[in-house]
C-alpha cells in the first residue's frame, strides 16, 4: 500500500480509504462487513471512512463493533464521520453546522464508533443558515479539546472553503485540512478546475467519494 500526505498535514493515509455508505447496516451481514474490514487493514489500508447518517448511525455502530472485537492498536488506523444531515432525527436542532448539532453529533459519532477521539472531521454539506463563523470556531474548539484531529469540508464549493480559511486566519484558528468531493471519469469539474487554487494557497488536502460512480465504471450494469 502506499501513503500520501492528508493536504500540508503531516498525517499520511493510504490512497486507499474504505467507505461504508450504504452497505454497513445495510446492505450486508455483520459477518460480511467484519469480513471486508479486516481484509482492508490487512491490506495497508490505513483509512476508514463513515458519517452520522450512513443508515441512520447504523453503519457507525456496526464499524464500532468491529473495532471493538479486532483490538487493532488506536495509533495504526484513522476514523472519520461527517456532520450535517444528523443521524435521523427531524428536529432543527438534530441537523446542521450549528454549535448545538455539531457538538451533540461528535459525541455521538464517538460513541456509536467507540473511540475515544475521530481523526478526521467532516462538514457533510454547507450550511446557509449557519454562520461559517459559528462552524469554524466550533470545530476549533473540538479539536483544541482532543475530539477531533483535523476538520474538513465535503461537497462544498472553493468559494465556501476559501470563506472558512480566511475566518480561521482572521481568529488564529485551525481551518479545514481537507476536503471529500465526487471525483471520477464522469465528475471531474471540481478536482480538475474549481479547486486548483485551493490545492496551490492553502495546500487543501483531498479524499474522494465515489471513485468509480456507485459502480456504474465498473461494468457491472447493465441494460435490463
């Protein structure tokens, strides 16, 4: 496996991360899931990706689970989660960047995850009705109290994480590290044009979502 720098931090994760949407609590038995997980980190995989509403928080509980029965060391693995959409709830105060969500959400992740710490934080969306001022001195403070390593964005616009950078300069805070957009054959605007001078003023790191489009690059549909 080889390992590249996660932006200008000094973390390295594999350039392979393995993801959960829609299958842990969902689509495959616990033993399957286990299965896969294991085979990953025996492989150099040193990334392994989640978010509060993949099935609801489900899919954060099952990879708990198996962290908890593998006993791999805390130091040898990274864990991330996203926060936006909430983990099912409909209450304004259970979805969002707002203060209030994100805190509730980060403890829950690391509950649900059963660590004591995430490596890598998300903001799952923007939010417009949410300060950037607000989200950024929250996770500021998230990582200043040891929940979270590093922050990041995911499927937000230049403009938006150029917005948070330049709040975080402005307050002497820790700004995003890293951002996760769509990027394959078929989504490439972003990575290719839009996010070139993130990459070249504030060294943005990237990890990516959907490398092969929910598998329509594979070949494994077809008609009928």
């Amino acid at each position: 496996m080889e390992y590249r720098r996660l932006g200008r931090s000094g973390l390295q994760l594999s350039e392979l991360s393995f993801g959960t949407w829609i299958t842990f609590g969902n689509q495959i038995p616990y033993p399957t899931a286990k299965d896969l997980f294991v085979a990953a980190y025996d492989a150099g995989v040193n990334f392994f990706d989640n978010a509060e509403v993949y099935a609801h928080g489900e899919s954060e509980l099952v990879m708990g689970r198996i962290l908890s029965e593998v006993g791999w060391s805390r130091d040898s693995y990274t864990v991330s989660s996203k926060v936006f959409f909430g983990a099912g709830g409909k209450l304004p105060t259970q979805r969002g960047l707002h203060r209030k969500h994100v805190v509730e959400a980060c403890h829950q992740a690391l509950e649900r995850l059963r660590v004591d710490y995430l490596d890598l934080y998300f903001c799952h969306r923007p939010d417009k009705a949410t300060p950037i001022e607000e989200t950024v001195w929250t996770m500021h403070q998230l990582i200043m109290q040891g929940k979270i390593l590093y922050w990041g964005t995911s499927e937000w616009s230049a403009e938006e994480i150029m917005d948070a950078q330049r709040v975080a300069d402005q307050h002497h805070l820790i700004g995003p590290t890293m951002e996760q957009p769509q990027y394959n054959l078929l989504h490439r605007e972003k990575m290719e044009s839009e996010f070139l001078r993130l990459f070249e003023r504030i060294g943005l790191g990237t990890t990516i979502w959907s490398p092969l489009a929910s598998g329509i690059l594979t070949n494994k549909y077809r008609d009928g």
